[in-house]
C-alpha cells in the first residue's frame, strides 16, 4: 500500500491507485490527500509512516464499505 518515491516522500496506494502522499518534515510525517476519501486526513501530521498508512487505510475501509442490506419485518 505504500512505495517509497524518495527521501522524504512516501505515495499512498489502495489497490493501485494514489491516495496520498507523506511528506516528511520537521513536525513528523504529513498527510497530503490525493482522494475525497481520504480528504480527512490532510495536512494531519503523524509521527511515522506507518501511522499515517494505517489511518488511511482504516479511513478507507470505513469509507468504502458496502451498505449493510437492512432487514424487512413482514
């Protein structure tokens, strides 16, 4: 889900497609979202990648989760 592009910057990816960018700077690693899913997240601040790729993928899971089929009374 996360490939490393260069020193300090890390793309994002769920199944193939860009989702975000992580940008490492002085503060920690910040989120830069690539996807309304994941708009949530931008410009947060995490203290390592691994942080800021779990978020996404929870944010993502949550997101894009089918509608539960509701039962009918008869």
């Amino acid at each position: 889900m996360t490939s490393k592009q260069a020193d300090d910057r890390w793309i994002i990816e769920e199944a193939g497609e860009p989702v975000g960018m992580i940008v490492r700077d002085e503060a920690g690693f910040v989120f830069h979202a690539a996807a309304a899913d994941v708009w949530s997240l931008d410009r947060r601040v995490f203290p390592n990648v691994h942080a800021a790729r779990h978020a996404a993928k929870d944010l993502l899971r949550i997101k894009r989760r089918p509608p539960l089929n509701k039962a009918v009374r008869r």
